[in-house]
C-alpha cells in the first residue's frame, strides 16, 4: 500500500507519483515516457528556479531517449527493464555521459564525462532515461548544498534553511517531484540528512554492494576512482520506501530482491539521546513517538543502549575520513591530513572492534532506530565552513562536526541505513534511520515500509503545491 497522490490535477499528480507506480503505468501503457518526460520537463521549469536542485539536464537528448523507449515498448514482446522509460536525475558528484559533471567544483566548470559510473550505466541498463543532475557542494564536502558554480539549493519546506548536504539538490529534487527519484554518494551522512532535512527517504546502502566508481572528488582523478573511497556509498533518494527498493533492485546489479524482508518476530531498539550529542527533545519525541507506534504482537520495540561510544565513532571517523579524502588532495595537503600508513592501520583495527560490537548487539536486536540530526533543518549559513558552523539544539550551541555522529555511526563500520521521514518540528521535516546488521539492506529497506504503512509518510513541501 502507498500513499495517496496529492490532490493535484493533470500532471502535478503523475510527477508525484511513486516511481513504482511509474514504472507499471509505462510497463502497461497506461502513460508514455513522453508524457511523464514532458510532465517532469514543465514542472522543472515552474518550480527549480526557487529552490534550484536541478543544476544541468539535457532536455531534448532525454525527449530522444523517451521517444525511443515508447517506439520499443509498442513493438517489442520481450520483456522490458524495470524502469524503462522512467525519468530520474543523478547527483552531480557521479559522471554522466554526454552530461556535464563537475561535482559542484569550479575545477570541472565544463566538464561532460564520455563515459557512465556503474550505477548510471546500471540505470540505463534497466531502461532509466538520466536526463538531469542535481546540486552538491564542491566535492560533496559539506552538509550544506551550496558551491561558486550554481549556488545555493533551498529546501523546499521553507527557502530560507539548507536541504543539507552533501545530496542536497537529489533530496529537494525528489521531494519536489522534478524527477521519478534521484541517485546520491554517502560518507558520513550525505543520502541521510537531507533526506531527513527534506522529508523524503533515503538509502545508504552496506559498504561495497553498489560500485561508486565513477564518483568525481577531484580534478585530476576525471574518471573516478579504481577503488572504493572508504565509507562512500551510492544509493537512492525517493519519495517512498517501495521506490528504494526498486532503485536498489537496479543499482545492486538487478538480482531479483524479495519484495521485502521478513518482518515477524523482530526486536527493535530505540535510542534516541546520548549525552556526547544531545539531540532536541522535540525531535527525540517524535522519533520515539514513531517508532513505538509500529510495535504489534510481532514486532517489539524498546528503549537501549547504543553498542559504540558515539565520542570514539566521531573521533575514528574523522581520522578515517579524512584518510579517505586525502588522495583527492594536493600531494602536500593530502599527506599532512592523511596520516601514516601505520595510523590508518591503528584506526582500522579500532574499527574492527567496534564493528564487532555491532554484531554483538545484533545478536539481541534486528535493528536500532535513532536519529540522523539532532536538529531540524537550520537556516543557511553559507559563508561557515563545517568546521566554523554549529548548530543549535534546543537551546544549546553544538559544534556541526558533532551533530554528524548519529550518521557517522553506520557509515563508520559499513552497515545499511535508511532515511524515514517520521513527522513535523516546526513544521519542518524530522528524519529517522533504521541501521541493521551487515548486509541488511533489505530488512532496513522493509522496516522503512512497515513505518510507511504506519502512515510515517513522504509528505509534499509547501513549495512543491
């Protein structure tokens, strides 16, 4: 079951539609993808200019694109992709072919890749029309979307506050409906906050089940990397939780998934305070309000303890992080703030414990639900870095760095986590995750619809009416 379109008329309520209902329209016939393209086409017009998420679409290629998706459908019986015909839209951070990509950067001002990353050339494989990018921060460095070449995305649910970075034009882009869903990059949070700070859903897949080659970090490096960024992932932002399913479907190398995981007999754990980051007390309630709202006779959900001290996650991962981040960096920078092999070694081992904490706790609990921001979204602060920006919390001042922790957490030891939009603080978006154990995409993926059938539902942002 989904939720209800919108009470829009003509085409405002088809590019609102779940991707998943998309697909079997166009499957069927019921819509051509010159239609839906068209429908994305004009609302794109009407409505980026205020919150400017698509920053580079190639139009008349993707009407190409869709007319021939409609020509195959008519004439042939084979079976057709899984979203054939379907128009999505991709973070800037990942290379399109024949569509600029310059990863927010000034550097790659025009640069137009002649080749796809993987989870593009995977779209494409299942009949996706990529027609648009949508905006990062230069380098996908920032949890604000903001950057020289295209400037600042607002979120949708008031323009005066940040989407969130560092997939902050993918999240506005799908929570607005200016495309079926959008592909982001997630190191320590990029899918999860502004999924969470836009009110849509978010998938940050385990470490390693979706290439991110193909992801652009730095000026030299044009084709991406051989190897995969430590902690960095691809996965999808959408207006539902079937929609991520299907997206990951594709993106996981489209082996058939069952439609959700096994939802019986589960143990649920919340947490949602800790005192290294105080989370808003309103926030917290409405996470835990949540959560306990989907207990049933075959779910249980209670309060727990985290099994990692979150001051040790945000000090590894700031080492680890920047580990990551440092072959994207000139010689001299990159080997100061990079560390020793030896360090990275210390780190990791450290990490290995704690992930092995993780699958201790697992051993109780199927999932832990808790929170992605400890906020709400702030209003823009463009001229801070993340290192000079704070956040206020209540009514305390946190450093920005410290607020990332509750994402930080999963990304840290590899584990899956998905962005369910649980409610309303002030009337903007409050985000919930639900991490599981290694490999557990689809149980995160399926606790994200049982939420969803508890009616915790994408809702449509104030500008997107």
């Amino acid at each position: 079951m989904t939720a209800p379109l919108p009470a829009l008329d003509g085409t405002d309520a088809i590019c609102l539609a779940p991707a998943v209902k998309l697909a079997r329209l166009l499957r069927d016939g019921e819509l051509s993808s010159r239609e839906l393209l068209a429908a994305y086409v004009s609302r794109t017009e009407r409505l980026n200019s205020r919150i400017n998420a698509i920053v580079t679409a190639d139009f008349e290629a993707a009407h190409l694109a869709a007319a021939a998706a409609d020509n195959i459908r008519a004439r042939s019986s084979e079976p057709l992709g899984a979203l054939h015909g379907l128009p999505v839209s991709v973070k800037d951070s990942l290379a399109v072919g024949g569509l600029r990509s310059t990863s927010g950067a000034i550097e790659l001002a025009d640069y137009v890749p002649t080749f796809d990353a993987p989870a593009v050339s995977a779209l494409r494989r299942a009949g996706a029309i990529v027609f648009a990018k949508t905006n990062a921060p230069a380098w996908a460095a920032d949890i604000q979307t903001h950057n020289r070449l295209f400037g600042t995305t607002n979120n949708p649910w008031d323009t005066g506050r940040t989407t969130g970075g560092s997939s902050g034009g993918s999240a506005a882009a799908a929570s607005v409906g200016l495309s079926a869903f959008d592909i982001g990059t997630d190191l320590g949070g990029s899918i999860r906050i502004p999924s969470s700070f836009c009110g849509v859903f978010g998938h940050k897949p385990t470490f390693g089940i979706v290439s991110q080659g193909g992801y652009l970090d730095c000026s030299e490096r044009r084709t991406g990397y051989a190897v995969e960024v430590d902690m960095n992932v691809v996965g999808p932002i959408a207006r539902s939780a079937s929609d991520l399913l299907l997206a990951m479907t594709v993106l996981a190398g489209g082996a058939p998934w069952p439609v959700e995981a096994e939802l019986k007999n589960l143990r649920i754990g919340v947490c949602v305070q800790d005192p290294y980051c105080h989370v808003d007390e309103r926030v917290a309630r409405t996470i835990s309000a949540a959560a306990e709202s989907t207990a049933s006779g075959e779910i249980s959900v209670e309060l727990c303890s985290l099994p990692v001290s979150l001051e040790s996650v945000a000090t590894m991962c700031s080492a680890l992080t920047l580990s990551a981040v440092s072959a994207s960096l000139p010689d001299s920078v990159g080997t100061a703030v990079g560390g020793s092999h030896r360090e990275w070694l210390v780190r990791n081992d450290e990490r290995s414990r704690m992930r092995a904490a993780w699958s201790e706790w697992f051993a109780t609990f199927d999932a832990l639900i808790c929170p992605i921001m400890p906020c709400v979204a702030f209003p823009h602060s463009i001229d801070s870095s993340l290192g000079e920006l704070a956040l206020l919390v209540g009514d305390r001042e946190i450093p920005a760095s410290r607020g990332l922790v509750w994402s930080q957490m999963a990304s840290l030891s590899y584990l899956p986590s998905t962005a369910i939009p649980v409610g309303l603080v002030d009337g903007l978006p409050v985000g919930a995750q639900a991490i599981c154990r290694h490999g557990g995409d689809l149980m995160c993926l399926g606790i994200a619809r049982m939420f969803e059938r508890a009616g915790f539902s994408w809702t449509i942002p104030p500008l997107g009416k």
